[in-house]
C-alpha cells in the first residue's frame, strides 16, 4: 500500500462576490477532485490553528508531521536547503534579494524583477569574496537566490537587512540578543551586504543592464536568518522512502529536512505553465520506488496573490486533470491519496488567511461519506470533522497499515 | 473592519422535558439569533475540553486567547481587580463574603444576603484595621467583598477559610506548602479574620441589623486566594484596543488584565433587569474609539443557577432583542461578530457543565453556512465544526485581517 500526499498551494478561498458569492473551488467544475470527494472522506484542516494564517514554510512544517510552534527556525535555511545548498546543522541560511540600490536608497527590492545576469553575478560573489567564515550563495529563481554561512560561533537571531519597502535605506543587520555569536553573525552579514555591494556595483553586468535601460542588480537584500528545524525523516520516524514532487524551493527545503527525495519533472515550473500531465504521470512513476509520494502544486497560490480568481479557477482545473491521471491509474486497494492545500490564500486579500482548506482522503478503507464535492463548504459536513494539518501524514499510514500503535 | 464578541454567560443547556425535551433556545423564537446565524458561519465550542465544566474565570480567560491551564492563578485576584480595586504584579486578591457567625459557627454563609450597612462596613474595616502589611477591602454586588494583601514576600498557595456550608466553624486558613510566604499569608488572613470579626461584632451597624431582625453581617469568610494570571494584553499581543461592556466584577477583572478598558453603562446591573437596549447601543457606540468591543450578558447564566428555563428563556429575548439593534445597525463589510457563550449551564443542574456552546460568526468574508438557527444542535452541524474558546480572538482578528503569518 503506497501513500500519495497532493498539496494545492493557498487552495481555501472566501465568497467571491462577482462569482455568485462561491469560492473558486465551488464556482469552477472539477469533476476529478469531486471524484475523490465522492469516492472518499472529507473534511477540513487547520493547518496551524484556527484564525491563524500560515506561511509556507510551517504549514509545510505541519503538513510533513511536527508541530511548527515547536520546530520552526526561520524560513532561509529552508530556501536555502531548496535552492540545492548543502546545509549541514549549525549553518546559518538567508533569503536574499537582489535589489536596486541608488544614492544609498533602495529603489527596487527586486531590481526590477529581470534576472539577466544574476547566475553570473552570483558565480563571481562565490569566486571574489571573501569573510570570516566559509559561506556559499546560489541564485534562485528572478532575482532571488540564498546564502549559507558555515562554521562555529554562529547565530540566527539577528535582524533583516531589507526594509520591506522602497525609498528607504536598507536597514542595518542587528544581533537580537546579547550573545557573542548573534554579534559575530550580525557582523559578518553587514560585511558581507557591503563587500558584495562593492562588487556589484562595478560590475560589468550591471554596466550593461544600465545600457539596457534595466536597473542595476547592484545590492544584497538579507532576510529570514534560519536553522535546521529538528524534526525526525520519515524514514527515521515510520521507517519509509519518500520522494518529493516540487517546484518551490521552499518546499524542496522543507520535503529535504524530512528526509525526502526531491524529483526532477520535464515541464515543472511551479508557474501558471507548469506542465501538469508530467507532474501526475512522474508522482505514479515514483511510486515503483517509493513507499510515499508528496506532490506540490504552486500555481493556485500564485493566483491568488494575483487577486485573479478567474486565473484561480483556471490553475485548479490543471489540478483537476493531475488527479484525473492519478485516479484513473491507481486503485483504492493499492493506494491512499489525501488532497488539501498548505492555507487559505482568498484572492480578495491577495494573501494567507487563517481560514481552514478542504482536504479529502481516498483509497485504502476510509469510511466513505455522504460528501460529493471538493469544495470548502462541503466539505466542512464531512466524515473527517475538522483536523490539523499535523494528523495528515499518520491518517495515511494508518490507512496504510504502516504506522505503530502508541500503548500495548 | 471592527471586531466584537458577544458572550451569553451559561448560554448552553440541555434537552428539558417540560420544554419537549428541548432546550431553552431551541424552543424559544429568537429571530436576532437566528438571523445571525442564517447570515452567518456556526459551530459549537468547547470553553476548554470537551466534558470539562469550566468557571466563569477559566472560560473567560480561555475565550480571551489563552489557556487556562497555563495562565489560571485563581480567582481573587480577578475578582478584586473587577471590584475596581488597584491593584499590582505580586499582590495576592480574594473573594470575601460578610458572614453570620453565632457561638463560632457559620450560621448563614451570606448574611441573609442582606447588604444593609456593608458599605459602611468595608469603610470601618479600611480605616480601623491594621496588618502586617498594606491591605485594601472593598464591598461588591449584595454581600460580597474583596480583599487584597500588598508587599514582598506573600503567597497564594493558602486555603480558605470558607467551609462553604452551613452550622459548621470556619475554617483556619493554612499554608498549603511548606514556604516561608504561604506561612506568613495564611497568618495575616487568620489575623484579619479574627481582627474584623472584633470589629464587626460590636458594631453599631449590626446591632441595627439584629434590631431590625435580620442576621449581623459579623464574620468574613475568605476565599479564592489568587495572583495576576501572566496573559498578554490584546494591546500587547495584536496591537489593537479593546473594550469592555459587562456588569460582572469576575468578568471585569478578567478583562482588565487583558487591557480592556470598562465601559459603564446606565442600567447595566448584570441581573435580569439589566437595560439591553442601553449595552447594545453602548456596544455600537464603542466601535467609534476602539477596535474590538466585548460585551458581556450575564443574566441567561443567573437563570440557570436558579434552575428556570422560562426565565431563561426570558433573558435570551434580552440578548436577542441586543443583537437584532447591533445586526440593524451594521454591515458586515465593517464588522466581524462573534455570538457565544463562556460555557453551559444546564437549567436542571442549576450549575456549569462540560457540553460545548453554539457560536456563530457574521461578518467579514466568513464562508456563510446553512445553518438558519443558533442552538446547541443545529449549530453542531455548522461549517465552523467543534473549535476551542482559544481560537475565537485569532478568527476573529482574521476576517479583521489583523493577525500576522505565522512563518513566512
């Protein structure tokens, strides 16, 4: 019996007004989603607590099976480990930014959003600077890319250099308490923001983008210093492989430090044109060689932060063909699938909320109920009641027969 | 966007025979209720788990954001801060009740519940008695008081000398560890026992009393020693102002230390007589200063202790008649609600119980369900599920949008 976790992305919605006063998932047809509802267990999920919205990082963090509130250690060391970083514990990893910075100002935080050049950049930042201690730096995708300092005496509680607005100074990276190690850490950022700001500058690349009339990408935006979470693998906790289906790289960092496997998939772009056919076909491929599947669909999120709930609708039916694919190739008997998303994400704030996300189990011996649609609402009347995002992955080994009893 | 939260005190019951085997607000008519309902998200709601009856103190720090069972450092504290005594970090609050002691034994617990002269007397008690350290003594509602010991070195952890029956002796207040503080506050509350009973024996107040045939109030019975439970204000927490509409000193007490400030209002008395009309308008008018109005309705709780579901009935056409001004009033593009109770309070038990509360919200994006009818049954079928009294603030903050990501 194998496992199937599929998260869509900020799925939960509120009433939409100009759509009848539904939500996405209840305005649109999904006849592959509604197919799972029918022929399984609904219910809804906090994926946190309720009213509490979530990020991505912890609501991952829950999904995966630990309480966040306990584990949670900021989000860089997550992005870094997904942007394909080696980490090991003690290191300290950033999101960072490349931004535009003029007369000491920061007049784009994304400089632009055009990534021309930002790979050979980050290459000559890996070769020429240097600091006190070994650090790495990776782009990611547009304009942001990761950080990892290495070594002992390091801390993650020190403050953001990026001011989270424009036509401001950036900020000045701060030790947040007063231990030694949080000084040293603060320290080496503030060098290492004004070493590469330096070279960046000057840089051969950001001539040309001027000429090309694109703003410089001559500035380092420093954010979200983090540790390893101490959460146990899968394998260490349940003693079974997983693989991850993910475009993000927050997510890839997430699934890494459960001890997933992260899977390459032709097309998979985590944006409104990832290709959804190769994404179902590679998640029941990788059930040949693994015990437990989680695949991750980004789009429905992004659509939301768009406020396009028409868009919204649209990335839900590719989530609709991707579970189409997937129950036309399995069998309850041989598989259990539970469907939700990370958060609400309603499109008319254009960000998390704390609301629950429908979620549905099908396969294996779940107590089929009466529920016969994928939506919000409905799914709120059914079998499951209302569970936290942390019961999802022991509902699937249990259903599984995989996972121990507590007790004799 | 507002935010208010309405609290029916012992709002839940159970099925009664001589009602249809229905409760009180399924077999009354409560149009307000029910439109709130209709127009809104419901559920049912444990105060702190499922089968525990909870106090009005523990329910309301519960419905307040935290939990009880961390925070609850018992009752007096809160008790002597809604009398509207000062009071500070580290002083211990007790409830107080004047008493009627004949040959050293407790003969009426309150005195006959007549308050003639206690007003006088808690006056007598501040200007003639002296102790160890600084007191203040105030008189509540009919013949309860409350008392507060200041200074260094005291303790809570001391027992009552309430015997809490009748025809017995006090009891002698004791340490209940072997700290040299709970020693040294069990000994100047025996001290003031003995002390006010001299005082209060003699006085001229009570040879009235017993001249006009009613018992002496001549005895304090102490109780309920407590310190500030270690709660956030709203203030601190989520950075919004609060306000608090409720007759009831504990209520009050209660809602100080989360950083409320308490509205009076005319012809509010917490008993069935209250003036509705008065605290619903009150509660609309509140909205204009501050971001989250809480009000509270205490009289449907005081029918229950008297065991009368047609008074309680009774009592809910109050909140209900409350409710219809508030829902005329608004437009839930301005304003969440929330509609509950601290706990139920069965008519046949005439006391507090374990069974969950309905609750609903109306406003804000809320994911409108169709339930039409707030009771304890339809609402259990509602699209909120079984929540905890804990989540109320963050859902509420929520829809206000108000409450931050928890990670990133």
């Amino acid at each position: 019996m194998k496992m199937i976790l599929i998260i869509s992305d900020g799925i939960g919605d509120a009433p939409i007004s100009k759509l009848q006063s539904k939500t996405p998932l209840e305005y649109g047809s999904f006849p592959s989603l509604d197919r799972l509802a029918r022929e399984g267990i609904t219910g809804i999920m906090d994926p946190l607590r309720p009213g509490i919205p979530a990020g991505s990082d912890t609501a991952h963090i829950s999904l995966l099976g630990e309480n966040p509130y306990s584990v949670y250690k900021g989000r860089g060391f997550l992005e870094a480990l997904g942007v394909g970083l080696e980490l090991e514990d003690g290191d300290i990893g950033f999101r960072v930014n490349f931004a535009t910075l003029k007369n000491g100002i920061v007049i784009d935080r994304r400089a632009g959003r055009a990534p021309d050049g930002i790979h050979e950049l980050a290459d000559e930042i890996n070769n020429s600077i240097t600091l006190d201690v070994p650090f790495l730096f990776k782009e990611a995708t547009g304009t942001r890319a990761a950080l990892v300092l290495k070594g002992d005496g390091l801390s993650s509680n020190i403050s953001d250099s990026d001011p989270h607005s424009t036509d401001v100074r950036p900020l000045e990276v701060k030790p947040l308490d007063s231990s030694r190690e949080a000084a040293f850490t603060a320290e080496l950022i503030n060098d290492f923001i004004s070493k590469t700001h330096m070279l960046l500058n000057d840089h051969k690349i950001n001539s040309k983008r001027i000429g090309q009339d694109m703003l410089p990408s001559n500035y380092l935006l420093v954010r979200g210093a983090g540790v390893r979470p101490p959460v146990l693998t899968l394998k260490e906790r349940y003693g079974i492989s997983a693989a991850c289906i993910a475009a993000t790289a927050l997510i890839r960092g997430v699934a890494k430090c459960y001890g997933f496997d992260i899977l390459e998939v032709e097309g998979m772009t985590g944006e409104y044109n990832t290709n959804e056919e190769n994404k179902a076909k590679a998640t029941i491929k990788a059930l040949d060689s693994y015990d437990f599947v989680f695949m991750h669909f980004k789009p429905t999120d992004t659509a939301s932060h768009d406020g396009d709930p028409l868009m919204k609708i649209k990335m839900l039916k590719k989530l609709d063909r991707i579970v189409g694919i997937i129950l036309d190739k399995l069998s309850p008997d041989d598989v259990i699938i539970a469907l939700t998303g990370d958060h609400s994400s309603p499109c008319s704030i254009k960000d998390h909320s704390g609301e629950p996300v429908p979620v549905a189990l099908w396969g294996g011996r779940v107590r089929i109920d009466d529920v016969s649609c994928f939506d919000e609402r409905i799914c709120a009347k059914g079998g499951l009641g209302r569970i936290n995002a942390t019961d999802i992955i022991p509902m699937l080994l249990n259903q599984a027969n995989r996972i121990k009893k507590f007790g004799a």
